[in-house]
C-alpha cells in the first residue's frame, strides 16, 4: 500500500517543485500562471493518489472535481487580471510589476 | 437557520447584478446593506441564545433526505460571525457614498457579498476541505476586490496576492491530503480523534509546517507578509477595510487556531513556533511601518504587527492568552477598519496617501480626525479603549506563563506603535493646514457614520470591555482553551 | 456613607469634563461656575471621605482574581483630599488665566478628565484598574500640552508621552511580575520579600512611578514642557498632580506591597536615585535664565528628597518624604501659578526682561515669596520641615553621604531662588516690560491660599504632621512604638538644623557675590563665567586661582552644572530624541529595502519560511 | 503499474516542457496535454468522474482561456528569461527528484495510518451526500469567478 502512496505521492512533489522553480524563474505573466497550473496538478494528483492508496477513492474523487472548479475559477480571474495589466502596461514582464515596494 | 449565514448572502450577491438593470445605485445599496444588517442582528440578537445549550450542529435534509450540510457554530464561530457582521456592515455603509465613483455598484456588492458568504462558511465549516473551498471563495472574490479600480497599483497589488496566495492555499490542500491519508476522514471531529489514536509526531510536523505557509501567508506572518503591504493599501477603503480587518484574521488566524488548536491539539513545539512567529511580525512589521510616509502602507504594516500580537497571544496556549489573543483580534478588527475607512475618506477629500502632503486636516475635516485618532490610539494601546485592555492581558498572560522576553517585546513594541500611530495623526491631522486643502470639506454622510459607528464601538467596548469579554470573548476562548475536546466531544454527528 | 459613594470622586469629574466640552463657547460664565461648584464639591466630599476613611467598593469584574476594586483607607484619603483641593484652586486659576485662549474648553475638560483618572488611581485596589487609571493619565497629558500651542508643542507633546508611555510600560511588566509573585492583584493583600523575581519587579515598579513622578532620567520632557504647555498645565500635572500621584504609588510599593529595610540594596538604589536627582536637576536648575525652565528643573530636584527620604526606609524620612510630597506641591504649584501671572500681565517669562515687578504686582510677590522661601527651605516654612525630616532620615541611615547631597540641593536651590526672585520682582524695572497691574482676583487667590497654606503648614506643623503624615506610618513601626516627629519640627539649636541654615547663609553669600561681580544684574547673578569657551575659562581659572580661591570654587561649580547640563541631562535627551530615532530609522530603511517588489524575492521568503519553520517544529516536536 | 508510471513520467515531463518552451502556445499545448495524461491517470484509478473533469475542464476549457489570453496580449513580445535560471533550475529539479526518490519512501513509511473501511455506495452518493456542503462550496467559487471576471471587464464610465 505504502508502495502505491509512494509512486503518487513522489510524482506529485515533482510536479510541485517544478512549478515552484517555475515560479521562481519565470518572468512572462502567462508563463507564471502555467507554473501554478502545474502545482495545481501536483495537488490534485496528491489528494487522489492519496485516497486511492487508502481506499477512499470516492471521496477523494469528489474532491478533486471540487479542486478543479475552483481553479477554474481562479484561472478565469487570474488571466482576466493578466489582460488588464498588459493593457495597463503594454508588456508581460513580471519585472515592471514592481512598482509598490518599501 | 444558521445556514443563512451562507446562503442568504449569496442568494442576494445572485439576484445583485439583476437588480442592477433596474437601479443602479438606490437598490444595490439598499439590498446589500440590509442583508449585512440583518446578519449582524441574527448574530448578536439570537446567536448567544442558540449556543446557551452547547454547540450548534446542523444538518440539512435535502429533498426529503439528510445530507452531510453540516455546520456547526459554537462560541468561537459566533465570535467570528460577530465580527464579520459587524465590520462588514461598518464597511459596506461606507461603500454607498465612496464606491459611488467607481461605477457598477451592483457588481462591487456582489463580489463583496461573495467575499462575506465565504468567510461565514469558513467559520462555520466542520471539515477541513471545506475549509478550504471556502477560503477560496473568500480570496478569489478579494482578488477582484483589490483590482477593483483597475487602476495599476490595484492590478499589480492583486496579482501579486493571487499568485502568493495560490501558493499558500495548495499547501494548505497538500496538507489537508496527509492528514486525509492518516485517518480517512475529513471531519473535524473524527481527523481529531484519529490523530488522537494515530499519535503521529513528526509527520504532523510536516502538516503543520504546511498549515503554517499557508494559513500564515492568509493571516501575513513574517516572512509570508509580502502581499498585504501591497495588497490592502491598493484596493478601495471599504475593501482595505475588511480585507485588513476581517479577511487576514478569519482565513488566515482563524482557520489556523481551529486547526492547531481544535485538531491537532497545541504542543509545546507548535506553541514556540507560533508565539515566534507572532514576536518577530510584531517587531519588523512595527518597524517598516514607522518608515511609511503612505499613510495606508503604514496602516497595512501596522495590520502585520497586530496580528503577530494575536497569534503571539494564542500561541501561550493558556486561557488568558487565549482570551487577549482573541479580544484584540475583534478589537483590531474593529479599530484597523475603522482606520482605512478613514484613510478613505481622506483620500477621497485630498486625492493623497502621502503624509508629508497633510497636516492641519482637523481643521477642515473634525468628525474624520477624532474618529481616526480614536482608531489610532485604540490600536496603539491607550486606555480607556479597547485595544489597551486587549494587549494588557496579552502581557500579563506572558508573563504569568513565564515568557518574560517575549513580554518585554510585546511592551517595547507598544512603544513603537504608540509612536508611529502618533506619528500619522500629528503629519495627518493636526499642525498648520497646508494651503491646498483649504477648500477641503468633510466626509459625505454615509461615509461619516461608519467611521462614527465604528469609532463609538472602540470607545464602548473600552469601556464596557468587562462586559464584552465575558459576554463574547469568554466562550471563544473556552472552546480552544479546551483543545480537542472540543470538537471530539460535543461534535460528532 | 455607601461602598457605592466611592465611584463618586471617578464619575462626577469624568462627566462635568464631558459637560464642559459640550458647553457651547457662548456659556463661559455657566461653564466656569460648573467647573467651580464641581470642585467644591469634591472638595466636601474630599474631607468627607477623609473624615469616613474606612470604605471598600468591590464588584467582581473580569474573573481570574481581576475585580473592580477601591478602597478608601488613611493613605488614600488623604491624597484624595489634596487632589481635591489642588483641583478648585487649578479651576479657579484657569477661569481667569485661560480666559479667552485657544481650546479652553477643551482644556477645562482635561482638567477634570485627569482629575477622575487620578482618583481612581488612588483608590484603586487591584493592579488592574489601577493601571487602566494609571495609563489614562497619558491621554490628558498628552492633550494639555497640545494646548500650549507653540511650533514645538506637539513634539513635546510626543516625548512627553513616550517617555511616560516607557515608564507606564515597565510598571505594567512589574505588575505582571509582582502578581505571579504575590499570587493576587488586589494591592492590600500583598507583602513580599524583594528578592529575585520580586527585586526586579519592585525595580520596575519603581521606575513606573518615579518617572510619573518626575524623576531623572525620565524627566527631560518636563523642562520642555515647561517652555511649551501653558503654565496652568505646569502648576497642575507636572508639579502637583503628577508628584502626589507618583510618590503615593512609590510610597506604597516601599511600604505596603514590598518589605524594604533599611540599609538592604533596594533602599540605596531608591536614595542614589533621589541624591542624583537632587543634585543633578539643581545644578541644572541654576543656569536656566527662563523662570518657568528654572521651575521646572526644580519640580524635578525637589523629587529627590522624596525619593532619597522614601528610600531611608526609616519612619522619619519616609514622613519626611510624604510630608515633602505634599509641600512640594503646594509651594511648586504657587510659585507656577506666580510664574503664569507674571506672564499673564508681561508676556514674558525671560528673567532677564523682567524687573521691579513688586510695586505693580504686591500681592503675586508675596505669594511669591513666600512659596519661594518655602522651597528653599526657609525657617519657618513647611519646606523646612520637612526637609529637615528627610536631613534626619538620611543621617540616620547611616550613609551621611546622602545628606550632603540634600544639603548641596539646598545651597542651590536657595540660591537660584533668589536669583530668579531678585530678577523679577526687585532691582531695577526693564525697559522691556510696560507699566502693568496685579492680576485679577481669580488669578491670585490660589496663590495666596497656597502661600498660606505653605506658612499654616510650618507654623503650625503639628497640623499635618499628627493629623495626615503620622497615621500613614502607624502600621508600619515596631509594636509599641509611638509615631511623633513634631518634635523635630521647628527646633533650630541642633546640629542638622545649624547646617541647614548655615546651607542658607552659604547660598545667601553666593548670591550676593554674584549679583556684585556681575554688574548689580540679578539674572546674572549665578553665571558670571558660563558663556566664556572653555579655553578662555580654563584661562581664567589658572589666573585667577592664586587671588581669588572663592571665584574659582564658583566658577568651578558652574562650569560643573554646565558640564553636567550638557553631559548628562542632554545627552539623556539625546538618547531618547536620536539615538532611539536613528537606529529605528536605519533598521527601517533596511527592512523597506528588502520588500524591492519583485515577487520571486517574496516567493522565495515564503519558502525559506516553509523549511525553517519546518525544521523547528520537527526539531522541537523531539 | 508500469504503464501507470510511465504515464506519469509523461505527466510530468509535459508540464516541465510547458515551463520551459518558449513559445507561449506551445506551453499551453503542452499543459493541455499534461491534462490528458493526468485524466488518464485518474481514469486508471478508479476515478472516471474526476478524468473526465481532468480532460474536459482543465484540458479543454482552461486551455481556450489560456490560448485566449495570448491572442489577446499579442503573444508578449520576447521577454528575455534569465539564463542563469535556464541553467540552475534544471540542476535544481533533478536534485530534488533524486531527494524526493531517496526520502519520500521512508518518510511515508513513518507515516502511521488509521485502517480504512472499503467505501460504501456509489460516487454519486458520497458527491451528493457526503460532501455536499462542496456543492455550495462550487456554486460561491463560480459565482465569486464569474463577478471577478465582470469586474474586471467592466466599462469604466470615467477615465482615472
């Protein structure tokens, strides 16, 4: 059972350090949105291997589509923030977004 | 009913954007004022009456037959509604005349009873993935919120919280899922009995450091702090105002007691990291706000510090700490809201955040310069209001547990926001007028009374603070004082 | 006579300050005559209280040991009493001297604001109305000296709020510690041995209310204030309310909360204390060429002699302390309320433009006069007296030191008086100042009641001595022993009294040696040399050492108090207004650098923060 | 359990990709297809419900967003990314995989656990009864999604 867990469980960490690094490094807007969208699949892929390791597989189904309802939501703000800045600044790069500082 | 404190105010935030073809300035303000109003009197007037016998538990039948809608309300919940109402209603008052220029009322109201929706359900959830849900909805109407004037600081400010924010919430669910994978269950009585059982030691570390990420960057713990000073001063007052005054406390601080307190039960080491936490926000946070000349980034910083008082008192674990952690909560809550509002209309007068550009605005502007100072001097600790008595017992609740040097800090620290609390006040308010606000005119009505209300509140609750605790804080304190046992004993369906 | 009828002396203040607020501008008369019945009022009921002395208001508060608390015992009621009558000859003064300036209303209100504070600081009996009472203080302190309304005025305002605002603090942490020590909060049952824990909260305690109290190095917002809050402020807090109230809590955490025993560690830090202040703000005192600055150095000397006779733990000195207490207040707030009718009618205050003032002004001078000769320790006067107990107090502690340092204090403060005396009421009239009047009646009848009070209280010392001091001290004496220091009072043939007055003459000598090498300029009369570079000066006194020893004692004693001035009371203001400010700065501004903006820098505090946290708590889980 | 891995080294590589491509819709493509491997994943489990949610909303409907987004920003003009980054983060990741591979099993194997019941009734009982305090849940997130977005989009009737 251990051996299930351990395969979700590692890939899942993989998908979210890949996306932290993303977001670390990134500087495009979208690409940083991307980054998230990736942590979003660690996530959903640990709360699922994590219920089908401990046979609680209909739970965990339920809330994953939960999971995924609410990052369409969040996807939707966050790209419609992402077009107003570009009309604001005409430009993608998370660099120009530093203008509230100290 | 108390599943009203969710849905009523999304059926409204529903029906808002119809009635906005209709009127659209008149009936939004009425319908959203109105449902705020009714909340807080359900609160105040019935809440103490239904959990006189214990907590609350309520499942719902659904076509016939019961579902698992539960919620529950006990003294903490109630406490926690209390304040939402209360300050929800303060700010959404103060939104009639200020939103006025921002356009799309109907809009604003309903994102912003979104917002309100989902912290209710927050406090009211009984299992950790609710939780969750919940606090998402919270943040994503409050993104939106803060972007709100689409302005660019607004924009940049919202993006930086969503992207900070996202990050914490999916460690929250990460660590949601190993405490699911320990004990198959998500409520939170039976994930507290399991844990119980299951005794695990340091891989309930790793949950809790997740917990503390992400609940931590909700409340803005230093170092998960960086938002907010960016976050609360861009977005319009009414939304600086809750989102400092009730958002950071209730996704954040309460959703982190809950946990730590209800479900994980508090352990010497989680206690160490949670009064560390709160002494270091306290400090550097103090400290960056004395450096702001914006007098809204000095306030957001000053939110920083007072929550590390807050999490600093609970995190003592014993019944007093408890007790002053969750008293200057409310009274932050109430006194922090108070002072955007007011920050609000000053902006709204001036068309300036800078200090330096101020000075002699009592003058010219009475009613907002007594309200702020009142607000000023309530946070900064100054009896009789409110805030003194809450940090008072902080102090002597640290040194009774024996933390000496943390109630050194905790004093010292006073100092420093008495100092630039008078700071603001001195380059704001009082000296000679500056020339350019000669023609500066008082706060619209609406916009007063809120600050009026609210400024009544800090003195009253000064005053009266024996009354209050016993009446509010006192059962909100029990039931974390009493740790698991509160939710395994009285919680089970 | 109710429990109830306690809440009095804390309710009716609080709502005629209200009151008074509300007033409209139109009303002055109505509002004056309020504010004076209100005080008379008080007044009774302070010498009702007095006469009752025994009461206990209690009502369960808080739970956890925190209940509303007051109780009215000898001690209080006695401080009660003097409030009381501090607050109608305040009012009074104000009606007339604040006729028609800015925010006199709201400084009317304040008045009685602080007046309700401060009696419920009095009687209360559990620490934590006692602090809330305590730290409301702050308020109206911080709002009168708004009130003076000059550029600097806020600033002051600030300082003075938080240094008393740090003092406040460090009380509320010794409360803390005495209340886990003792176990309780209510103030009449505690009594504990001052060792560890308890030695530093008695510490704590101790700075608490010597900085209300005034006294070094919590002190240097009081000069300023001086300069900028009104003067009735000057005569009202710093000189009497504050003094009463801070040496009350001081005098009751020696007596009653912590067992001080003569000769133990804490009874010589608390006379170090008190001999510093002497000396240190007389010195000061003595080059101030503005009177209410030279008032005001000297409201913060005359504090020493309370603490050093407090802190000799010995029945004397310790009556000899209260008894000070409450004659400082009385001649300290005479001689303010001198210095704001001088100003009243002149406009100035700067002893070098004043002059001759005793033919327009004879009965301010008078009052005067005699509050001066009061605080310079005069025979017959009550500062005589009392001062002679703390000479008594200190001799027998053992530690003569002590006592020399109280008769230096004395040599000064005598001399600065007559300088400050000399310069403005006799010598020679100033072109500056016009032909002015005595001011109006309501000015200078509390002057003169005050002024009486200082002769009634040395006369006749038996009065106060048996009938407020003695009683204080009667639980805290040996069995058997009987409470009588009236036979100290006024005898003059022994040595203490003999050096006393030779101190006097001494000073006398001083002042006229002065006031002759300096031209026949009064306002001179003390600093012949202090403005000369210190080359010069240095010059001087190798010539002049040879011909001329007394010269050179002089000099080197001013060039002391100047050193003194500028080595250590401002470099004290120094600490509080930079060195506390630039550091806070710099640290800020390092903190600010570090929130650049950039979100993969907060991102990456974010995950620092995850791992350290992380390994703390798996550290301290095991 | 071989394919199962191998879908997931998929997974995983595809959303590597859609970090480090250049081109905006190439990423996006590539996070579509990242999604499909993972519906499959979740069809494998057991979990046909939450693949279907996995392929037609995150693969599908968060894609047209995405694809959306970069028509209506032009594409971005070339942001330069730090090449220091493109160097060390690849460094970074397979450390940590090698980490993650190394700790992971022992760490989950100290992870004590409650024995687990087989589940009862069927996925549309446990959704709708279970866990329906999500539903309401959902339908605040799309209410709080659908005002973002028109706030967001609205017509400002002044200039600011």
């Amino acid at each position: 059972m251990t051996n299930t867990w351990y395969l979700y469980v590692f890939f899942a960490a993989a998908l979210v350090c890949a996306g932290l690094l993303g977001l670390l490094g990134k500087r495009n807007l979208i690409k940083l949105f991307i980054a998230i969208e990736v942590i979003g699949k660690g996530i959903s892929l640990l709360l699922l291997g994590t219920g089908f390791a401990k046979a609680n597989i209909l739970t965990a189904q339920a809330l994953v589509i939960t999971y995924i309802v609410i990052e369409v939501s969040l996807v939707a703000t966050a790209l419609a923030l992402i077009i107003n800045i570009y009309r604001h600044t005409k430009s993608l790069d998370i660099r120009n977004l530093a203008k509230l500082k100290g | 009913m108390i599943i009203l404190f969710v849905v009523l105010p999304l059926i409204v935030a529903g029906i808002l954007p119809l009635v906005g073809k209709v009127s659209r300035r008149v009936l939004p303000d009425l319908l959203a004022n109105a449902t705020l109003l009714g909340l807080l009197v359900y609160a105040a007037v019935a809440g103490r009456a239904l959990i006189a016998g214990g907590p609350v538990l309520q499942q719902l039948s659904w076509l016939g037959e019961a579902v698992n809608l539960r919620l529950a309300l006990d003294g903490f919940s109630l406490f926690m509604l209390l304040a939402i109402a209360l300050v929800g209603l303060a700010a959404s008052l103060f939104s009639i005349d200020y939103m006025e220029h921002y356009g799309a009322k109907a809009n604003y109201y309903a994102l912003y009873l979104v917002m309100i929706a989902g912290m209710n359900g927050l406090v009211l959830a009984t299992d950790l993935f609710s939780v969750y849900v919940f606090l998402e909805v919270a943040a994503i109407a409050s993104y939106a919120l803060v972007a709100y004037g689409l302005s660019h600081d607004g924009l940049e400010a919202a993006f930086k919280y969503l992207m900070l924010s996202v990050v914490g919430s999916a460690f929250i669910v990460a660590a949601i899922a190993v405490v699911f994978g320990m004990t198959g269950s998500l409520d939170f009585a039976a994930a507290a009995a399991g844990l119980q059982e299951l005794n695990a030691g340091p891989v309930l570390a790793i949950a809790s450091a997740f917990f503390l990420l992400g609940f931590g960057l909700k409340a803005a713990l230093v170092p998960f702090h960086a938002w907010l000073p960016d976050a609360h001063p861009s977005a319009p007052a009414p939304i600086s105002a809750v989102l400092s005054g009730l958002l950071i406390k209730v996704s954040g601080v309460y959703a982190m007691t809950r946990i730590f307190l209800n479900i994980f039960g508090l352990t010497p080491a989680l206690s160490t990291v949670l009064m560390g936490l709160g002494a270091i926000s306290m400090v550097i946070a103090a400290f960056l706000a004395l450096g702001q000349k914006d007098m809204k980034r000095m306030l957001a910083y000053s939110s920083i510090s007072q929550v590390g008082y807050v999490v600093l008192g609970i995190g003592i674990g014993t019944p007093l700490g408890i007790a002053g952690g969750l008293f200057h909560l409310f009274n932050h809550a109430l006194a922090k809201g108070l002072l955007f509002l007011t920050s609000g209309s000053v902006q709204q007068a001036t068309g300036t955040r800078n200090l330096d550009e101020m000075g002699g605005l009592a003058k010219r502007m009475p009613v907002t310069a007594a309200t702020n100072l009142v607000g000023a001097l309530s946070i900064a600790g100054v009896p009789p209001l409110n805030g003194f008595w809450s940090k008072l017992l902080i102090i002597v609740a640290l040194v009774q547990a024996g933390h000496p040097v943390f109630a050194v800090i905790a004093v010292l620290t006073s100092v420093l926001t008495l100092w630039y609390y008078l700071l603001m006040q001195r380059k704001a308010f009082f000296g000679k007028l500056n020339e350019k606000w000669a023609a500066v005119k008082e706060a619209p009505f609406w916009m007063t009374v809120a600050t009026v209300l609210l400024a009544l509140l800090c003195v009253g609750i000064g005053i009266l603070f024996s009354t209050t605790v016993s009446t509010w804080i006192q059962p909100a304190a029990d039931v974390l004082a009493d740790g698991i046992h509160a939710v395994t004993g009285s919680w089970g369906f | 006579m109710t429990p109830k009828m306690l809440l009095l002396p804390i309710l009716l203040p609080a709502v005629l300050a209200v009151v008074l607020l509300l007033l409209p501008r139109a009303l002055r008369l109505v509002r004056d005559a309020l504010a004076i019945a209100g005080a008379a009022v008080l007044l009774y009921y302070g010498f009702v209280f007095f006469s009752v002395k025994d009461l206990r208001f209690n009502v369960p508060w808080l739970g956890m040991g925190i209940d509303f608390d007051l109780r009215l015992y000898h001690f209080s009621s006695f401080i009660l009493l003097a409030l009381a009558g501090f607050l109608i000859l305040i009012t009074i003064y104000t009606t007339a001297k604040m006729k028609g300036a800015p925010r006199e209303r709201e400084f009317m209100a304040y008045v009685f604001l602080t007046a309700a504070f401060a009696n419920g600081a009095v009687l209360a009996n559990n620490f934590v109305p006692l602090v809330f009472f305590w730290e409301g203080l702050l308020i109206t302190l911080y709002g009168m000296i708004t009130i003076g309304g000059r550029p600097t005025s806020g600033r002051t305002a600030v300082k003075a709020l938080l240094i008393s605002g740090f003092c406040d603090f460090s009380m509320i942490l010794g409360i803390g510690l005495l209340w886990s020590v003792a176990g309780t909060a209510t103030m009449s049952e505690i009594s504990v041995e001052p060792t560890g824990l308890a030695a530093a909260a008695f510490i704590l305690m101790m700075i608490g209310a010597a900085g209300k109290a005034g006294a070094m190095p919590f002190h240097t917002w009081i000069p300023d204030a001086g300069v900028d809050a009104p003067v009735t402020f000057m005569a009202f807090l710093p000189a009497a309310f504050e003094k009463l109230l801070g040496i009350y809590l001081l005098a009751r955490i020696a007596l009653d909360f912590f067992k001080i025993r003569p000769g133990s560690g804490l009874s010589i830090l608390l006379m170090i204390v008190g001999a510093v202040t002497i000396v240190l703000a007389v010195l000061m005192a003595l080059v101030q060429k503005d009177l209410k600055r030279l008032l005001s150095y000297h409201a913060i000397s005359q504090v020493g002699y309370m603490i050093l006779g407090i802190g000799t733990a010995i029945p004397i000195g310790i009556a000899g302390g209260l008894f000070h207490m409450i004659n400082h207040a009385m001649y300290k707030s005479g001689l303010f309320l001198s210095a704001g009718s001088v100003e009243h009618r002149t406009g100035t205050t700067e002893l070098k433009k004043l002059g001759g003032l005793r033919r327009d002004m004879p009965l301010t001078a008078f009052g005067f006069t005699v509050c001066a000769l009061a605080i310079s320790g005069v025979w017959p006067l009550n500062g005589f007296v009392s001062k002679e107990m703390i000479f008594h107090g200190a001799l027998e502690s053992g530690y003569t030191v002590f006592a020399i340092a109280a008769w230096i204090g004395a040599i000064f403060t005598f001399a600065s008086f007559l300088k400050a005396g000399h310069s403005i009421f006799f010598g020679e009239r100033t072109r500056e100042v016009p032909e002015v009047r005595e001011s109006p009646p309501a000015m200078v009848i509390p002057i003169l009641v005050l002024a009486g009070l200082c002769i009634l209280f040395g006369v006749y010392n038996k009065l106060p001595l048996t009938l407020f001091i003695q009683p204080i001290l009667a639980g805290h004496v040996e069995a058997g022993e009987t409470v009588d220091f009236t036979g100290h009072a006024l005898a003059v043939f022994n040595p203490v009294a003999l050096i006393s007055i030779g101190c006097l003459i001494l000073a006398f000598l001083l002042h006229r040696y002065g006031f002759l090498k300096s031209g026949r300029k009064a306002y001179l009369a003390s600093e012949p040399m202090h403005n000369l570079p210190i080359l010069h000066q240095a010059y001087d006194l190798a010539e002049r050492r040879v011909f001329d020893p007394y010269e050179q004692g002089v000099k080197v004693l001013q060039g002391l108090s100047v050193v003194l001035y500028k080595g250590i009371d401002r470099p004290i203001d120094f600490v509080f207004e930079k060195v506390v400010t630039f550091t806070g700065e710099k640290f800020t501004g390092i903190l600010r650098k570090a929130h650049n903006g950039h979100y993969a820098n907060y991102l990456a505090w974010c995950l620092a923060g995850l791992i350290i946290v992380a390994g703390v708590i798996s550290l301290l889980a095991k | 359990m071989i394919l199962q891995t191998a879908l997931l080294i998929g997974l995983v590589i595809f959303s590597v990709l859609a970090l480090l491509l250049k081109d905006l819709l190439r990423s996006a493509i590539s996070l579509a297809l990242a999604s499909l491997l993972l519906g499959i994943i979740f069809f494998r489990m057991n979990a046909p419900y939450a693949g279907v949610f996995e392929i037609s909303v995150v693969a599908g409907l968060i894609t047209v967003l995405f694809v959306l987004t970069i028509a209506l920003t032009g594409k971005g003009e070339a942001i330069h990314e730090s090449r220091l980054v493109n160097w060390v983060f690849p460094l970074v990741f397979v450390a940590f995989l090698v980490i993650d591979a190394l700790v992971m099993k022992s760490l989950l194997g100290k992870v004590p656990a409650l024995a687990s019941g087989a589940e009862s009734g069927s996925f549309g009982e446990v959704l709708w009864k279970a866990r329906t305090i999500d539903l309401v849940g959902q339908i605040a997130v799309i209410l709080a999604g659908v005002f973002a977005v028109l706030a967001l989009f609205r017509k400002r009737d002044k200039n600011d």
